[in-house]
C-alpha cells in the first residue's frame, strides 16, 4: 500500500529541448516543471510533458505559401493575355499536333483582338456620349462593346493567327525533303534581346558574343529559339494564304484601309531587308518617303479630290484653315479654266473677311462675267487658280498668313497630340511614371508641343509656297507682257518665255508645296518619323493608283482588290517577321509576336 506522505510530494522531470542530442520521444518543455501544475495557453499538455506549437510561425508560412501560388497563377493568366520575351519554340512533329496548337493559338488572339477592339470602341464611345440622349447611351455602350465591327476584328485575327500558325508547322511536315536548315547565327530575331540589352549598355558597348557568354543556359535557349526559323516561302505562302482569307471577314469599307497598311509594312520590312543586305543607306528615308507621299495626298486634295477618302479630305480641309469653297474654285479653274460664280459669292459672305479682300473677289467676278472689260487699256491678269483673298479671306497681306497658320493648327492639335503623348506615357509605363512623374511628364510635354509644332509647319510652309509662287507668276506675266515697267534690274526677267512662267501655276506646280511641305518632318522627333510615313503612304499610293488607273496605266483589280493587296502584304510581312524581324518596325514586331508568338 503506498505511503500517504509519499504521494503529497510533487514530482518532477526534467525534460530536455527538443531536437537537442539528449532528447528522446518523450521529451517536452526542456526544463524542470512540477507535474502538477497545468499549461499555460499556447503550450499542450500529455502525459509525456509539455509541448509548444509554433502557431504564428506556421500561419506565416501558411500565407507565404498561399501567396506564392497565387503570384503563379496570376503569372500564368498573365501568360494567357500578354505574351511574355523569350517563349520557345514549340516543337510539333505531326499534323494533329499543329492543328491544336492553331487551335488554341487562334482562340486566344480571338479574346486578345475582342478585348483591345471592345475598348477601343468603348473609350471613342464615351467620348461622344455627351452628345447622345440619355435613353440611348446604354444601348450605345452594348454596341460599342458587343457590336458586330468588335466580332469581326476578333474573327479576322483569330482566323488568321490559326491559319498562318497550322501552315507554318504543317508545312515542313507535308514536305520534309526540303525541311530549313537550321541556322548556326543565333536567333531570328536577337533584335527583341538586344532592346534589354541596349537600355542596360553603358557608355562602352560589349560584343553580342561575350555578352551571350554570360548568361544562363535556359536564357541562352531561349534566344536561340525566340522565333522557328523558316523557309522564306514557307512563311510567305502561309502568310499569304491566312491573310487573304482573314480579311474577308471585315466589312469592304474596312477592308482596303487594312489592306493598305498591311502592305506598306510588308514593303517597309522587304526593302529594309534588301537595303541591309546589300549595304544601301539612303539618308533621312522616312523624312523622303513621307514628303513623296504628301506632294501625292495635296495634289489629290486640290485638283484629285476623288482619288481620296472623303473622311480623309475633311481631316485635310480642318487641318489647312482653307475655305472648302476656296478649293473648290481652284480645282475648276485650273483644270477647266472657270469656277462656280456661288462659290465665290459665299466667301464674299463671310463675316471674318477683309475690306481688300472682298473689293479683290468682287472685281474678279465683274472681269469674269464680263471678260472684254478692261480698266482704262491696262493690261489685264485674270489668275487661272484659287486667288489669294479666297485662300485666307480673313487676312489681307500673303506674308502674315504662314504665322497665322502655324499658331492656328498648333493650338488645334495641341489637345489630340497631347492625349496620344500622355495616355501611354502614364497608362503603358507606369513603373517609369511612378519612379519619375516629373521626368515622364516633361518628355510628354515636349512630345506634344514638338508634334504641334511639326504639322503648324507643314501647313505654314505649304500656304507661303501656294501664296508666292502665284505671286511671281502674277509678276513675271504683267512684266513680260508690259503691265509692270521694266527696269535695269528687271529686264532679263521680261525676257523669260510665258510657256515657263505657265510652270508656276500648271498641274504639276501643285505636287511641289506638299513635298516641300513634308520636310517639316525634320521638326518631328526621330522615333516618329518612320510611323508617320507609314501612316500617310498608304493614302499617297492609293491616290497615285487611282490616278494611273484612270490613265490605263495600270490593271483593275475588281472586287477582290484588297483581298489581293492584303495576301500580298501580309506574305511580304510574315516572311520578314519570320526570319529577319529586326527589319520590321518595332511597332509590328510587338504586335506580331502577341499574336503569332515563335510560331
């Protein structure tokens, strides 16, 4: 029987720390603790000691986990929205395989293409809604949103992406006698690596080869396999074979402004790639494309207004400050020789216009309605084009108009030039916004009022140009023929034949200005030249083809004209894209590769 003082006496065990060399499986606490005394919260309690448990420590970790999974799975929805640098190529080796891959690779630029263009409407949307009843803006919203022209644009990509990405995989399949070699060179498109690289360059620049001997092997690999190298007609035909059909689904208004961007970027690529290979450099390119293109567009405004759009035209008329009655009469005269008398009687009419112009346009209708009249003998000068008091009404003296002009356009543009300036400085960069705002808004600042700048001088140097080369046609021909007196300093001016006078005021003359005019291109920052001349090519080229077609100079494509350009365009773009990308725009290398990816 046990004793009763015995079993009074506490115990106690001494329990070493756990994970020490003398602990066992029975150890608890790590110190000397009466038996009976009861845990203390945080701490549990058996029958071999007492145990803490690491609540807040294993919470923490809990949440450290449950974080990193969910950066990885906003990672990967990331990855299924926005294509990240880098992606490999995927290898297929059987027709069912390609087939998927299209598949899934045409549904997803399906969503990206639904998305951009749904916002896209959204955003104009809201800007014009002010302007519409109450009862109708929702309806106006849906449509905007889930109106037919946002199915389209997602059809036409999404068919295309999945056309062009079966062909350029299946291809190599169905005729693997000629399956490419693959390049020992390094990537198709190190260009995309080389913009990293070039932004982390310092002042002395490391060759490509020992740069690449610094990084990892899975970065290596994915350089090397940034695009799948391809037989050039392998990525022409599938281009050409995706991009004819895709375009079908757009409606035919859409279809040749697409047509035609599609292939002045097909030509940007292909000549840049043959200039490169052949070591060609033509100085100021896009500065000389883009004036080609407006002597072409100006020419067409003044005397070829149908070879325009009529969209196009209007942009053209706000932009000049040029009445539309103005033009109008400088089209009939001078291809016709006379103009509509209303014409000239509405600009009359303005309230804006001057004494001495409204005395100019009354005289030239009395001389025009009554051609034989002559003033005391005198020699008589009727203009065969757009007088000048029709051209700026408002202002009596040719020599003020170019500054008019200038302040004019850039206080018209400023706005729109500033929205495209800072919306994607904030909305697109907004790790360089958030660590700069100052600096960020400063480049958006100079950016807007350096493009405001460039179209005031376009505009003013064209208007000085039309108003002085009909002033020294006006002088030289009352000079030769005796309306001026001839002095010592003037007479060999008497002598020059009218015939190049005439060179002045002919059709051609009109060609001239606009691709004076363009040179203020230079005023423009460099990075944007090249898209403003794709921008306005297509517009020139579409006009000089009209024009040749009406002469018989060239073919008429009928009704599959823009599926014919844009098959065209889209080989030339798909095949440079595939191979030699650096030649492309970086604009469409961007695009692309979100919507085509390495293959």
């Amino acid at each position: 029987m046990p004793d009763s003082k015995a079993t009074s006496i506490p115990i106690f065990r001494i329990d070493s720390v756990p994970g020490s060399e003398g602990s066992n499986s029975r150890h608890g606490a790590g110190s000397i603790t009466p038996a009976s005394i009861p845990p203390t919260p945080g701490e549990k309690s058996d029958d071999e000691g007492f145990q803490f448990t690491p609540k807040r420590a294993m919470a923490s970790f809990e949440n450290l986990v449950a974080m990193a999974n969910h950066q990885e799975r906003l990672k990967e929805a990331r990855k299924m929205v926005w294509r990240d640098r880098g992606q490999p190529v995927v290898e297929l080796d059987n027709l069912e395989a390609c087939l998927a891959h299209a598949m899934s690779g045409g549904i997803r630029s399906a969503t990206l293409a639904f998305n951009i263009r749904a916002l896209l409407n959204l955003v104009l949307a809201l800007i014009r809604i002010h302007r519409v009843p109450r009862d109708y803006r929702i309806t106006m919203i849906r449509q905007a949103v889930f109106g037919t022209d946002t199915w389209r644009f997602a059809a036409m990509l999404g068919s295309f992406t999945s056309l062009y990405k079966f062909l350029i995989n299946a291809l190599p399949i169905l005729i693997p006698a000629i399956n490419p070699k693959q390049s020992s060179n390094g990537s198709a498109l190190d260009d995309e690596d080389h913009e990293l690289d070039v932004e982390a360059q310092t002042t002395l620049e490391i060759p490509l080869e020992k740069r690449k001997g610094r990084l990892s092997l899975t970065k290596r690999a994915q350089m090397m396999l940034i695009r799948k190298q391809t037989r050039r007609w392998h990525a022409a035909l599938a281009g050409a074979i995706a991009g004819g059909l895709a375009i079908m689904w757009e409606t035919r208004s859409r279809r040749a402004v697409i047509a035609q961007q599609l292939f002045v970027r097909g030509l940007q690529g292909s000549y840049n790639a043959f200039t490169t290979k052949r070591g060609l450099r033509v100085p100021n390119g896009d500065v000389l494309v883009f004036s080609l293109a407006c002597g072409q567009i100006v020419y067409a405004f003044l005397l070829r207004p149908d070879t325009l759009p009529r969209s196009y035209r209007s942009w053209i008329s706000q932009a000049s400050k040029v009445p539309a009655e103005c033009v109008r009469m400088n089209h009939d005269m001078v291809r016709e020789g006379v103009f509509d008398i209303k014409d000239l009687e509405q600009i009359i009419r303005r309230p804006d216009i001057t004494g001495a112009n409204k005395a100019d346009l009354l005289s030239l209708r009395t001389r025009f309605l009554n051609p034989l009249l002559s003033s005391d003998g005198a020699v008589d000068y009727f203009p065969r084009y757009g007088p000048c008091s029709a051209v700026h009404p408002a202002l009596s003296s040719c020599s003020s108009v170019p500054v008019d002009r200038f302040f004019a356009v850039f206080k018209w543009m400023l706005p729109i030039y500033g929205a495209l300036h800072f919306f994607p400085a904030v909305l697109f960069k907004r790790k360089a916004f958030v660590q700069d705002p100052g600096k960020v808004l400063l480049k958006a600042t100079l950016g807007s009022l350096r493009s405001s700048a460039f179209l005031g001088t376009f505009v003013a140097v064209y208007q000085a140009i039309y108003c002085y080369k009909h002033k020294i046609h006006k002088f030289l021909t009352l000079l030769r023929n005796g309306g001026l007196p001839v002095s010592l300093l003037t007479s060999p001016l008497a002598k020059i034949p009218q015939w190049v006078i005439d060179l002045l005021v002919s059709k051609g003359s009109f060609w001239l200005p606009g691709f004076i005019g363009g040179l203020a291109l230079f005023v423009e920052e460099k990075r944007r030249r090249g898209e403003l001349a794709m921008y306005v090519l297509p517009k020139g080229l579409e006009s000089a083809w009209v024009m040749a077609r009406g002469k018989g100079w060239v073919f008429r494509t009928g009704k599959w004209g823009e599926t014919l350009l844009t098959a065209l365009g889209m080989a030339m773009v798909m095949s440079t894209y595939q191979n030699d990308p650096q030649h492309l725009s970086g604009l469409v290398r961007r695009v692309m590769y979100q919507f085509i990816g390495p293959n």
